[in-house]
C-alpha cells in the first residue's frame, strides 16, 4: 500500500518549510530509517527520515521550493501503485471550503474611491477583492462573541470564525490564542501596483528564516504595547572579575556570560519580569530559562540557556559556545530554541552603544545590551574613568509596569556592579 508523506512540523512556530534537499530521486528504494531529505524550517535545516520501506513513485516539491505544514512532498509504495489515482483520491479528503469575511475599509488612496475588503478562503489560499462602496460589507461575529473579544482584550479581526459562512462565535473567542493567528496569506488585488526601481537593483527570494522572522516580529512589534527602559551600568569590577576568573585557566569566560548569569539572579528576585501573556491570563514561569539572540546568515536565531539560574558563568559560557557554532552550522533542534522565557540581544560586540529590541514571543521582556565605554563618571566626588556599558529592557505594558521593570534593573546594575567571583 502507498504510503503519502506529507510536510512535518518540525517546530511550535513552523507553518510552512522548505525542501533544502532530496536524499533519493523518483524510482530509488527507500528503507525505515534512511534520510529522505533536508528541510528548512524558520530556524534551521533538519534531516528528515522515511518511516517506510518501499519505492519512492512521487515527488511533490522540488528542491529549493516551500510548501505549508501537511502538503504532500512525496509518496512511497510498491513501483505497481497509480500515482495520479492516489493524488485524486488526496484531492478528495481535502473538500473545498470557503469563507467570506467582508471588512468596511476607508478611502484608498490607490483608486480614491471606498472599498469593502472581501477575504474567500480556500484550501488556505486567500484572495482579497475590492468592492465598490454600495457592497452591504460587514464582518459576521455574533454580539455575545463580540463582546467576550472586548472584555478580553482580543482584535476581532484576528479572529477566524467557524460558525455558518465563517460567523465569529463564542467558541471561537474562548479558543483564540496568539500562537493561532494564520500564517502571512498571499494576497491578489484587483488593481495593478508599479513599483519605479531607481537604476539596478537585485531581488533575492525570502529564506524560510527571514519570512518568520518578518512575521513573529510583526505580530510582536504591532499586538504587544512595549515600552523601553534604560540604564547605564558600570562595569568595571566586573572587568576585574572576569580577569581573575579567566586567569585561573579552564574555560574563558564573556562579558555576555555575566549578563546572562546576573539577568538569571535578577529574574528569580522579580518574577513578574519572567512571565508570558496569553491572551486571557498571565502565565508567570518557575523555570529560569533565557533566550540568546545569535546571529547568523540568512538572520536571527535564539536558542535557549535552560535554567540559568542554576549555572556558573563557566557552563553558562560553553553552553553559548555550542549553541552559536549549531547556530551557524543550521544544525539546532527544536529543543534549542523553545522555551524561552526571557530573552537578551547583545550588539556590544559591534560597537553599538544603545540600542531596542522588538519583544521575542512568548517573553515579557528582552534586553538589548550595548557596548562597554571608557567613560568618566562622579565618584566620592570625584571625577574618575569608568566603564560604562548601556542596557535598554523593551517591556510589554499587559504584563509589566514601569516600576516593575525599573525595580529589575536595579537589582540587575547591583549583580553586575559587584559580581560574585567564586
């Protein structure tokens, strides 16, 4: 019997991926346990095995190109099987469902006339088409639905309805959840856009990464109220920390490592700084486990330092280590990078001095860390050299107020100002 492989989730935030490679062509046998190909999720290329033993009669994505969670990438059975037969037989389990969702818009600057926006759904392909202004347009939400959206601060739109002809019903409020919002829909207007390049110019494709990235970061920058913090630190015993710590030989340890080590200490004193928003509740988390922004080619990736508050600035350091060379190497697994809840973005490195961050989802809080500056400062009255380095916490006002995250702060300059050398 024909088995039909379809596009696995290969991570909480994976929606659609990427066949990097194909391991085998059409007519190769395949055994358990072989890899079949490389597919690229949002944050990294993982081998991807066969579960079954055959031929492999069919290939439905080419590589190099994307298609959604549970599209059919391949098929493998005996070299007797009807491709085309089981292909149709696939088409039929999927039936063709549509839902019109028409949202009133203002004046358009494109034609200058009002426009209804009517969204048709199917098969996950969204259309949008432009009506003229005498279209009865009007979202479909049943007012109990409508109001349970308001009282739990939840954006109607965002919202996708499954009662008749797509009406937005009470379940589906109860239901929503940020992680839920559809993928980016590919959208097709009824009027042409020319786009004047101002001489030459390269268009390269969006990688898998960039396209979530662009995503997570839209949705996090536009849903989440943030508001900044910042405060300057000096750093100079921490210097002298890191000197005789590194002067006892074995691992050598970063200036980031003590960030990552006091944020940890900071955290279990403000617990309210390590918590998630979920829509209708705030989830404050036991577990310290912090997030480490890393750069790479095609963008961002952030594996995650499981209970830091655990660690000494020594495994804290070789743990970062693996995690930026896996990093680079696209060789991180989802248990890298999910549960974060906190993250930190260190651009010190760069010669930046200052800097925000847009909040890493499901986090409360990121910290942007900037450059250490020789930098004069007042002590006892006098004006001395000092080490100063920058740090802006970009927050989210549904879960923490300013004195909250000021009060983080504080205890955080403290850690750092008089690091434990042990």
């Amino acid at each position: 019997m024909a088995e039909v492989i379809r596009m696995p989730k290969l991570s909480d935030t994976m929606t659609d991926g990427v066949v990097a490679s194909w391991n085998k062509k059409v007519g190769d046998t395949v055994k358990r346990g072989e890899i079949l190909a490389e597919i690229e999720t949002d944050k990294a290329t993982m081998e991807f095995e066969s579960f079954f033993n055959g031929t492999l009669l069919y290939i439905g994505i080419e590589k190099g190109k994307g298609a959604p969670v549970d599209a059919i990438i391949a098929i493998i059975g005996d070299q007797t099987e009807d491709v085309k037969a089981i292909l149709a037989e696939e088409e039929k389990k999927v039936p063709a469902k549509k839902v019109e969702i028409k949202v009133e818009k203002k004046t358009s600057a494109v034609s200058g006339m009002k426009k209804t926006e009517t969204v048709q759904q199917k098969k996950s392909q969204t259309q949008v088409i432009y009506r003229d202004e005498n279209s009865d347009g009007r979202m479909k939400v049943s007012p109990l639905a409508k109001r349970l959206a308001e009282e739990k601060g939840i954006d109607i739109y965002a919202i996708q309805g499954s009662g008749g002809d797509g009406r937005i019903v009470k379940r589906d409020v109860e239901a929503w959840h940020p992680s839920r919002i559809p993928p980016v829909m590919q959208y097709e207007m009824q009027y042409d856009v020319t786009v004047n390049a101002a001489g030459d110019y390269t268009d390269e494709p969006l990688s898998q990464m960039r396209k979530i990235i662009a995503k997570r970061l839209a949705e996090s920058k536009f849903t989440a109220p943030h508001f900044y913090l910042t405060m300057e630190i000096d750093m100079g015993n921490a210097f002298a920390a890191r000197e005789k710590i590194n002067s006892k030989g074995g691992a050598k340890i970063s200036f980031n490592d003590m960030v990552i080590h006091s944020v940890a200490q900071s955290l279990k004193l403000h617990p309210k700084i390590n918590s998630s928003w979920l829509g209708d509740r705030i989830r404050t988390n036991k577990e310290i486990n912090i997030g480490v922004a890393v750069a790479v080619e095609d963008g961002l990736l952030v594996p995650v330092v499981r209970k830091a508050d655990e660690k000494t600035f020594a495994q804290i350091g070789d743990e970062v280590k693996v995690f930026a060379q896996k990093a680079k190497d696209k060789k991180l697994v989802p248990s890298d990078w999910e549960g974060n809840t906190f993250t930190i973005s260190n651009l010190g490195m760069f010669g930046i001095e200052q800097f925000t961050a847009i909040i890493n989802p499901p986090d409360a809080c990121i910290l942007a860390v900037g450059g250490i500056k020789d930098t004069p400062i007042v002590k006892d009255g006098l004006v001395v050299a000092g080490k100063i380095m920058k740090v802006t916490m970009s927050c989210d006002h549904r879960v923490v107020d300013g004195a909250t995250g000021a009060a983080f702060l504080q205890t955080l300059k403290k850690f750092l100002e008089n690091p434990e050398v042990k």
